[in-house]
C-alpha cells in the first residue's frame, strides 16, 4: 500500500486505482498522469506515455506543455504564444530581467508572449489593461501575490508568497 508512504524508485503510486505501488508504464501505454510513465517519459493529452521531442535550436516549432515538441531549458530556449489564438509557436532564448515578455502589436492586433528565465528565478508580471509584460524576480516568502509563478518557493497562499508544506525527505 502507498496511502502512508512513497514508493520506490521505478514504481509509482495509483492512488486512484489499487492503492498500491504499481510498476511505472512503458512506451504506448495508457496513462493519466507522467509519473505512472517509466523515466525519459510523459503522458501525453491522448494518454499514452511517450519519449518527449526536445527542440535544442530558437527558431524551432514547439508545442508547449502538453505534448511538445518541448523547448530545451538547459539550452536557454522557451515556447512562445500567440497570445489571441494560444496556439505555441517557436523555440525562442528565455527573456532576462526587466526585458518584455509580451510584445502586441496594436495595428496588426496581435500579440507573443515569451517565457522569462525560470533558472534565473524570473516570472512574466503582466499587466492586461495595458497590454503589457516584463521579466521580473520572483517575490519571496510573505510577499504579496496573484499566483504560484510569481513566489519563490512556488506558492501563493492566500495571496502571500509562503513556503509550502515541507516534504519530510527533504528533511533527512
């Protein structure tokens, strides 16, 4: 059983189903979530786990979160958005601080958005009734927020930036 404990390594957690730790899941399996998938593979929006395609060059399409192809970070590269249609567009380098991420174009009436440096802790603050956006640092702990993205330690609760609840093997 894993209701009060982790599984380990190679094994994950169907919470939902058995209860168990169950075997991850090799490539074209059906699966609901990238942790039941077996290491190098997520579970794509059809719901089979499969080997990610990693874009290494800007100026490549990409497909943003879901299915890919991914943006490689360790090469400095984000998706961009089409910001009225949502549709991901190309690989570009991530934006560094106090650079425009949201870019609109009023004559044309579109607008990209471009990823900030997440390695460099930056978030996009945009501001939508100006129609603009700036890579900004993450705020840290009791710093007032909108959402996880904005707060260092990723958690926005109750509208301040707060350490999550602390995981006890990171205490080990």
């Amino acid at each position: 059983s894993c209701a009060d404990r982790d599984c380990r390594y190679g094994l994950y957690c169907d919470d939902e189903g058995t209860g168990n730790c169950e075997t991850q899941l090799a490539a074209g399996a059906s699966c609901y979530w990238d942790e039941q998938c077996e290491l190098g593979l997520f579970c794509n929006s059809n719901g089979e786990c499969t080997v990610p395609v990693v874009v290494t060059s800007a100026g490549e399409a990409c497909g943003g979160y879901d299915d890919g192809p991914f943006c490689s970070v360790a090469d400095g590269l984000g998706c961009t958005m089409d910001v009225g249609t949502e549709a991901w567009n190309t690989c570009e380098p991530f934006r560094q601080l106090n650079e425009d991420c949201l870019e609109v174009n009023l004559q044309t009436e579109t607008g990209t958005f471009y990823p900030c440096d997440m390695l460099a802790g930056l978030y996009c603050d945009m501001d939508f009734e100006l129609m603009t956006g700036t890579c900004v640092a993450k705020k840290g702990a009791d710093a007032a927020c909108e959402d996880d993205e904005q707060c260092q330690s990723d958690w926005c609760d109750q509208g301040f930036c707060s350490d999550p609840t602390p995981d006890p093997c990171d205490q080990w």
